[in-house]
C-alpha cells in the first residue's frame, strides 16, 4: 500500500531533502510552499515502483536553474501542475505518476501537487539521489537517447512579463539545453514535466526509495534538534552512513552566475593543509584537499552549518564556520545515470576538473 503524505511530511521532506541538496536543490520555504498546498488540496500518494504496472507512463516533475538569490524569478504551485497537464496532452495518455530528478530543498516535493490536484502517484524514485547541476545527470540513463522525449517548462516573473510555457519532443540531450534557456529568460527558475517512459524503464534504471529515504533522514534531524547541533550532525551522519572530512570558515568564496543559468566557481573552507575546497556548480561536485580529491560526484557532499543546517552555496559567505559532510556513493542507490559517461564531459568542461574516472571508477 502507498502513503498519504501528511502536514507532519512536509518539513521532514524539505529538512532531508536539504541534506541531499549538496548545495544546491531550491529554496526549503517554495518547498514549504509546494508541500502544504499539496497536502491542503488533497491527498499525494507515495508509492514504491513494487506498486506500479509495467506498462503505466512516469515522468518526471523537475525546477530547473539555479536562483542563488541573484535573479528575479517566480514559480508558482500551479506551474509544477501546468507543466504536467502539457506532457500528458502532448503524450495523449495519462501519466500515472511523478518521479523526481533530485532530492532538494524543494525539489523532494515537485511531484506532491500535482499528485494532489491530478491524481498523479508520487513514486519513490530519484533520477539522483543528490541534487546536479544539468538534467542529463538525472535523466535515468536517457541523456544520451535518440529516442525522442516531450519535454514542458512552465513559469517565470509575471510582474516582468516573463512568463513561459512551452512544450517540446526531440532527443534529450537536444531539448535539455532549451528548457535550461527558458528558464534563464523567465527569471532563472522554472518547473517542468520531461521525460514520460513506462515503469518497467524507470524500475530498471531509477534510484529506487530515494524519497523514502530524504523523509526518513528529515525524521531524525526533527528528533535530533532540541538536542543541539552536535545531535542533529550525529543524527545526520548516522541516518545516512556519511562523515564529516572538513571543518572551519570559508576563507574564499568565488561563485559566479552564468548565462546557462548555473553557478560555478569554488568555495574555500579552513586554511593551512586543512583547507577544503570545494568545486561548485549549483551542487558541490568535488572536495580536493592538498589538491588529493577526498569526496566527488556522486558522493553527496553538503555543507552544514554548527547548528546542522545545510547551507546553500547562495546562503553562504565569507566568514562563516561550515562543517562538509560526505556520503560516499557505495552506501546509495544510484540510478544509471551516474555510470552514463555522456553526462561528464560539459561539467568537467565548466569545472576544469576530472569526474568520471571516480564516478565511473
């Protein structure tokens, strides 16, 4: 049987999901939003793909940009519902239920409203575990597909006449890059529906349980905080089997927006020889320390202020005393996007480093 998701839920979902937002992953008050609107309408249904017919259509609910504070953007609960009306008109089939690419702040909860106006099933499967900064990484395998895939962007600054929707079909790796467009042109930040394949695809190639598993990590942090930081750390690391490999102030922050829509730059935390850098791009993508690599995607890498609250690379300054927590890859689910070595190469390329010899190592 599957789970009504309740009000007790939503901070649980925005509170794990924040963990595994590396970074990145929305803003936890628009996934305050989404959850409580969600669960006000109606009732979503989690359900495990143990569940679901073979043959029955799963797309999935995504926001793309990234709105470090430096945009104007406005997504609204009625875009995420939108966008999934569009596919499901262009597919000209129901859509039975609603992955996610990633776990986030706000991202966790993308299929929640529309399962609660539509009926769509909230599926217990991630494109990734951990939030990324380019579709492709959460695309379950398809990023270098020629089969071609409906694609919807729904949103933007109404105040700005910024507002878009489009709907397109081609090739993944073709019409990722017009969404990522979109969104920059409406202000940065858009929610979409892509990528519509049947269960027995997604059973395959999906990792699997991965919002169960951001629920059950938000239970332990809410258990955890009326004892202080340090039990929220031990409870964060515990729940997800990650440890703490770095500690200290951010010596040097330097993060620039790009006209992609993504954030890229580096992030200096301690000095002397235990001095962490971490390579951004929206998420954090790599810790090198002494230039030795200590944690790299698919590794969840957060940052977590002392009271164990992940802090956002557009939340962070100069200054600030960071804990950097890593889960390793061997102890997650990873779907088949991360052995997809098609989706390394622009990231490396943004990022001037190496990711696939340890991701595909």
């Amino acid at each position: 049987m599957g789970r009504i998701l309740r009000a007790s839920d939503v901070e649980a979902a925005v509170k794990g999901g924040a963990v595994f937002a590396a970074g990145g992953g929305g803003w936890a008050d628009h996934g305050r939003m989404l959850g409580t609107a969600a669960v006000n309408a109606g009732e979503p249904e989690l359900v495990s793909m143990d569940e679901v017919p073979d043959d029955a259509w799963i797309a999935t609910a995504a926001a793309i940009g990234a709105p470090a504070s430096t945009t104007e953007w406005q997504m609204l609960g009625v875009d995420y519902v939108k966008a999934v009306q569009l596919v499901q008109e262009e597919l000209g089939a129901p859509i039975y239920g609603l992955m996610i690419g990633q776990n986030g702040k706000s991202s966790t909860l993308n299929g929640w409203l529309p399962g609660a106006l539509l009926g769509t099933k909230v599926i217990d499967a991630v494109g990734d575990i951990r939030a990324h900064p380019t579709g492709d990484m959460g695309s379950i395998g398809l990023a270098n597909s020629p089969e071609p895939m409906i694609q919807s962007a729904v949103g933007g600054n109404r105040s700005k006449n910024a507002y878009i929707e489009l709907v397109v079909r081609g090739a993944t790796g073709k019409v990722s890059p017009i969404l990522r467009t979109a969104s920059d042109m409406s202000g940065g930040f858009i929610a979409s529906c892509r990528n519509p394949v049947r269960a027995s695809y997604v059973r395959k190639h999906a990792a699997l349980g991965g919002i169960s598993m951001a629920l059950a990590l938000g239970e332990a942090i809410l258990a955890a905080e009326a004892k202080g930081g340090k039990a929220v750390i031990d409870a964060i690391c515990r729940e997800t089997k990650g440890q703490i490999i770095g500690h200290g102030l951010v010596a040097r922050k330097a993060v620039a927006y790009t006209n992609e829509a993504f954030d890229v730059g580096t992030l200096t935390i301690g000095t002397g020889k235990d001095a962490c850098v971490l390579h951004v791009m929206n998420e954090y993508m790599a810790v090198e320390r002494e230039g030795e690599r200590i944690a790299s995607y698919p590794d969840v890498i957060t940052t977590l202020d002392p009271s164990g609250v992940p802090m956002s690379v557009g939340e962070i300054s100069e200054g600030m005393e960071l804990l950097v927590l890593r889960i390793a890859k061997d102890v997650i689910p990873l779907s088949s996007s991360a052995s997809d070595p098609s989706v390394y190469p622009s990231v490396e390329k943004a990022l001037g480093i190496n990711l696939t010899d340890y991701a595909l190592g």
